[in-house]
C-alpha cells in the first residue's frame, strides 16, 4: 500500500515505519523534525519535513495514514496545557480534514494508556473509564472521540492502539529524546557513564516493593501490531485496543534487570513521586490477540533491555 507514516523521524514512528518498507509497503514519513531526527528516518521511505497541518503536500495517492506525531510529555503537558491541545487535538483535526479532502479514508492511530488515567482494577480494559490526569492523555483521548464520530459521519475507517511503556530498540532504531524522561533509558545512560545515578521515583506505593509497577512492551511487538491494525480497518468504524505484554515490573525490578543485563552496578537513589504516577499500569491486551492474532514475541523484560542495551552501547 501506499502510506503516510507521520511522526516517523521518531522512536516508534520510525520502527513502524521500517517494519512497513520490510513488509513491501510505499511509504512517506511526515515529521517536523522537532523531537524527531532525520537519519531515523528508514532508508526507502521518502521524507517531507512538515508539520502536520500541512500534510496536504504528502497525501496524493496515499491509500492509509498512520499517525504518531504527537507531543507526548506528561510534565510538560501540565505545564504548557496549550501546546499539548493545539497539537495533538488541533493538529489531528487538522489531518483529518486533509484526509477527507484527499479522500484517504483509513488511519491507525498512536494512542496512550494515559487515555485511562488511575485506573479502577487491573489489568486495564478497553470498556474501562477513561479519565486522563494530565492534558497529554487528555488530548489523546479528544482524539480517540473525534475518530469515533468521524467514523460514524465520514465513514472514516479508524484503530487506536492504546500504547502502555514501550521500550526497547528494533536494529538502529531506538529510543533518543532530547529530553529523557522514561526509566529503561535513564536507568542505562547510568550504565554508559552518561549519568552518575537514576532515581526512583517514590518508594511508597502500595505495591509489593514500595514502587510503581508498569506494563513493558517492545517496540518491535508494538510495530508489529500496527501492521495488524492497518490491514484490519474497516471504512466506518474505529476500534480501540489496548497494547501492553499483560505483565507488571516495579521500578526496583527494572533497575536489578538492567544491571544483570549491563553487568553495571547502577547505583540507585530513592527520590520523591512523581506528581501523576499512577501505583500501577498493567494492560490486558487480551482483546488485540483475540480480534486481530496479535502476540507478543520479544515479551520478557530480559528482551526488552537487552535490545535497548545492544542499540545503545553497539552490543
Ligand atoms: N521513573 C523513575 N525514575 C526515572 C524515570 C521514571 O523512578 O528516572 C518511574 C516513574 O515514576 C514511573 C516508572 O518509572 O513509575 C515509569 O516511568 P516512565 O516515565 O518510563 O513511563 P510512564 O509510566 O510515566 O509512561
């Protein structure tokens, strides 16, 4: 097919976006390269450096879209509320109409457990409540509701895939933000000397060790569910699944997993919470392997880090 993969001078937008060229797809990567970076951009997708307000320019010909450029930091969402609307909502929207003028009709779109905000029984399922505690989740959510009444007006043909923590690396491809927010690569930049310590973010959860247990996923199984996803959309609907491995790591089991991965002592530094962690986050993807056979083939969190590790100290 021929598609549109936006955000995918990114972390996952780029895996996915090499997964498709493997699997013999024509595609177009989107970015504005403003948390993006251009040699993540796999070798045979062509590359339009623009904001997704102008994705016009990218879709002639375009028979599916897949959507990952999004600002996506939490902290920084409740500080800048604003750029987190206009953006991920605003700029969405934006797409959308461009889709419908270019009568592109199929979109797969990158959605977030933090759709779900604190969850009221774990693992979390789609029907769950969604009532997000900050603005990221809150406009991804704003999203997931236009998709749904797009569908219904437009005939649109929409799947949201509802993301818990992606980690880990596919080949070259891995995670690099300017601003570092997520354990698994914190915890490493420590390994590779980039940092003295990592610290944990409270230690007094009710959970077994004290601290937050959250829902890894590789980011090659990740990939791989939007190839599912894209040949499963159907013109009127939108369907929500949830993408997770189904298991829960507290931050204390995290960091002993990556210090038998580096053979790094990583030392450790108890700090306070983080406003807006939720205790625990654990997904039941029970309903994506059901309906499309999506399953997880790298799932242990040993996988996880290794590859992680391996991209980011060329081991
Ligand atoms: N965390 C931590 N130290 C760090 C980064 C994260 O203790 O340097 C904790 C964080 O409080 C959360 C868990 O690790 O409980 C996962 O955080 P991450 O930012 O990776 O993903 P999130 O679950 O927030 O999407």
């Amino acid at each position: 097919m021929r598609l549109l993969v936006t955000g995918g001078a990114g972390y996952v937008g780029s895996v996915v976006a090499a997964q498709l060229i493997e699997a013999g797809h024509e595609v177009t990567v989107l970015d504005d390269l403003s948390t993006g970076h251009e040699d993540a951009v796999p070798e045979g997708a062509r590359f339009v450096r623009a904001d997704i307000r102008e994705a016009d320019q990218a879709l002639d010909g375009v028979e599916a879209v897949l959507h990952f450029a999004a600002k996506s930091l939490v902290g920084e969402s409740v500080r800048e509320p604003g750029r987190y609307w206009a953006g991920n909502l605003g700029g969405t929207l934006a797409l959308l109409d461009a889709m419908r003028d270019k009568g592109v009709g199929r979109i797969v779109f990158s959605s977030t457990a933090a759709t779900y905000g604190e969850p009221e029984r774990s693992p979390i399922e789609e029907s769950d409540p969604t009532r997000p505690t900050n603005p990221y989740g809150a406009s991804k959510l704003a999203v997931d509701t236009a998709l749904s009444a797009y569908a219904g007006l437009r005939g649109l043909g929409a799947v949201s895939l509802r993301y818990f923590n992606v980690a880990g690396a596919y080949g070259r491809y891995r995670e690099r933000h300017a601003v570092e927010t997520h354990l698994i690569p914190n915890v490493l930049k420590v390994a590779t000397g980039e940092r003295e310590s990592v610290s944990v973010f409270g230690t007094d959860y009710p959970t077994a060790d004290g601290t937050c247990v959250r829902d890894y996923i590789h980011v090659s199984d990740l990939a791989k569910a939007h190839l599912l996803a894209l040949g499963a959309i159907t013109p009127g609907e939108h369907e929500i699944y949830n993408l997770g491995s189904g298991t829960g790591f507290s931050v204390q089991e995290v960091i002993s997993v990556c210090r038998e991965v580096t053979g790094h002592e990583i030392p450790a530094v108890v700090g306070e919470r983080r406003p807006g962690d939720p205790a625990v986050l654990v997904a039941s993807s029970a309903r994506i392997q059901r309906e499309l056979g999506w399953k997880a083939e790298r799932a242990s969190l040993r996988d996880i880090v290794s590859d992680a590790w391996g991209a980011l100290s060329g081991k």
